[in-house]
C-alpha cells in the first residue's frame, strides 16, 4: 500500500536508535514510510527490524556519540533527526550534553526539515542539583535549542513497555525472593507507555511548525509509588509476598556500592520522584490518549507466574 503524509519517502535517523524506545520509533515511522537510519554504538541489536522495512528502507549506520566526527557522518543527507541516546554511567556530559549539540548542529547544516530530543523529567533539576544525569539531561536541551531552535524537546517520565528495563527486574526479583526492600517506598512515579512516547515522537517530527520549538512534559495517566508499584506487580503474578521500606540513609549507601542494578545518580533521581511539573504542555497537546499500566500488566506477567500461562488463581 502506498504511504502518503509529511514522512513518506523522507530519511529519518534516529540516534541511539537500537535501544529499547528506538525498537518503537523506528515502527512509528516505518508505518509512515519513511527512510530510517538507525545509528548506534551496536545498531545489530536492532536488526530484528528488517522484516518490517521495504527494500531500501531501513539503514544501519555504526556510530560513537561521544565523536563527534562520527555523529556528523550519521547525520549526513537527513531529512529529519530525533536523538535517543541516553545513559547512567560513562561521560555523561559528553554523551547527552555536548553530544546533542553536536547532533542539532549537524542536522541544521544538512537542512533537516525538524529534530525531536528525547530528553527526561529529570531535566529540571534543582539549582544545586549534584545528580550528574539530570546536569547533562538540561545541559543536552541547552544545547540543541541553540543549534536548532525549532526542535522539539519531549521530557517522558520513566518508560515502561513489554521488553522493558524496569517493570521487568521488579517483575524477576518479585518471583524469586518472598521478602523483597523497597527503595524509595514513597517516591512518585508517572509512569509512561513506550509506544505512547514513540508516538509523540514521530507525531512532533512530522509537524515542526505546530509541535517545534517547545517542550513537551510525557507522563502516564496514574502516579504511583514505588511500593504501589511493587504490590500491583506481585499481585498480577498471583503472588503474596513482603515488602520492606528501606530508609534513605541505607538505600544511598547501596546504591554507592560497586555492582549493584541502580547506581546514586538513579537512587537520587528515584528519591524526587518523576512526574510531570504541569508547567509544559504533555500528551493532550498532541492528541495522544496516554494508556495506563493496568492495561499490560496481567497479560505481561502471566510468564512470571508459578506456572505461567497455566496458573491458577492461587497464591505462591
């Protein structure tokens, strides 16, 4: 069938692009017939998308964020860019504060028609914030609105989806301890749909002059607080299991060891919380209805249970 809209025919490349929210970028703009360009430290991990792509759709590029060399010759020929890249450990003011500039710049000499940030909540950090992500996240921002002022910058709350980094550690832990620490127990999360998120993505590429220039803060339609979140997960795995609140003092001093899942910069962030400020337009300003968690997750953690798709109702 032929595609027809703003994207059709246009190359898109998408940094970072073989990551866990580019797997759903990239089918966004598939379905619109776009060119995509995924470049990524190892854009392999995103091979699995070829079956999706037409002849000559779909192109790898390997690229290091941190060289800005390399990220220039990603970008060449682009039509539209949107960044993804993001991480918790290594250079971060190099990767997603400089990097980003470095990308905005690139595109604006190639006449690339719109560029979308994929940033954080995080980004608005307290004036003596010491969380170095949320400096980076902010830094990245500054960045691409000075090389390319009618970007457009998207702020998601924390993501979750299926094949997800986050629902899933709570999900394997949950099925395998019966007592489990909570960090954080009372932290706000606004937790967000990926495929939502990619959406909002692709829409705000496809209309520069309407969604451009502004920042877009994407949260889901619910807060939870982490121990909610812990509940609902056990409780959709048919599981009874306990819960202990950790204190701040502790869970700082082990999110400081060496090896451990979550690092200080996300013990901090998860302390504050995520969830939108209300001082920049969200998901209603780009017609998307934001689904909730309770949506997916019996169906997701129907694997985790005592014996999976044939569980009973039973508690374990």
């Amino acid at each position: 069938m032929a595609k027809s809209g703003a994207l059709n025919g246009k190359l898109v490349v998408l940094m970072g692009g073989s990551g866990f929210i580019g797997n759903y970028v990239a089918q966004a703009l598939l379905e619109r017939g776009a060119r995509v360009r995924i470049a990524s430290r190892n854009p392999e991990k995103a091979f699995k998308l070829k079956p999706l792509a037409n002849l000559g759709q779909m192109q790898f590029a390997r690229c290091d964020a941190a060289d800005r060399q390399s990220v220039e010759r990603c970008i060449a020929g682009a039509d539209g860019v949107i960044n993804l890249v993001g991480a918790f450990d290594g250079n971060l003011r190099r990767v997603m504060g400089e990097a980003p500039g470095w990308m905005a710049e690139a595109a604006a000499r190639e006449g690339a028609q719109a560029f979308v940030h994929v940033s954080a909540i995080a980004a608005e950090p307290d004036e003596d914030t010491t969380i170095e992500y949320a400096a980076a996240k902010k830094l990245g921002e500054e960045r691409v609105l000075a090389a390319f002022p009618k970007a457009t910058i998207l702020r998601p709350s924390i993501l979750f989806g299926k094949d997800d980094n986050f629902l899933n550690m709570f999900a394997g832990l949950i099925a395998t301890l019966p007592v489990l620490p909570v960090f954080g127990p009372d932290a706000k999360l606004q937790l967000v749909y990926v495929d939502d998120v990619a959406e909002a993505a692709v829409r705000t590429l496809e209309d520069p002059g309407k969604f451009g220039g502004k920042i877009y803060e994407l949260g889901g339609p619910e807060q939870f607080t982490m121990m909610e979140i812990n509940e609902a997960i056990a409780a959709a795995q048919n599981r009874n299991r306990a819960f202990l609140p950790m204190p701040d003092g502790l869970s700082a001093t082990f999110a400081a060891l060496p090896g451990t899942p979550m690092g200080s910069d996300q013990w901090k962030l998860l302390k504050q919380g995520n969830v939108v400020s209300g001082e920049h337009p969200g998901f209603e300003k780009l017609g998307i209805a934001p689904k909730p968690l309770g949506l997916f997750l019996d169906k997701w953690m129907v694997r985790y249970r005592k014996h999976g798709r044939f569980s009973e109702t039973l508690t374990s």
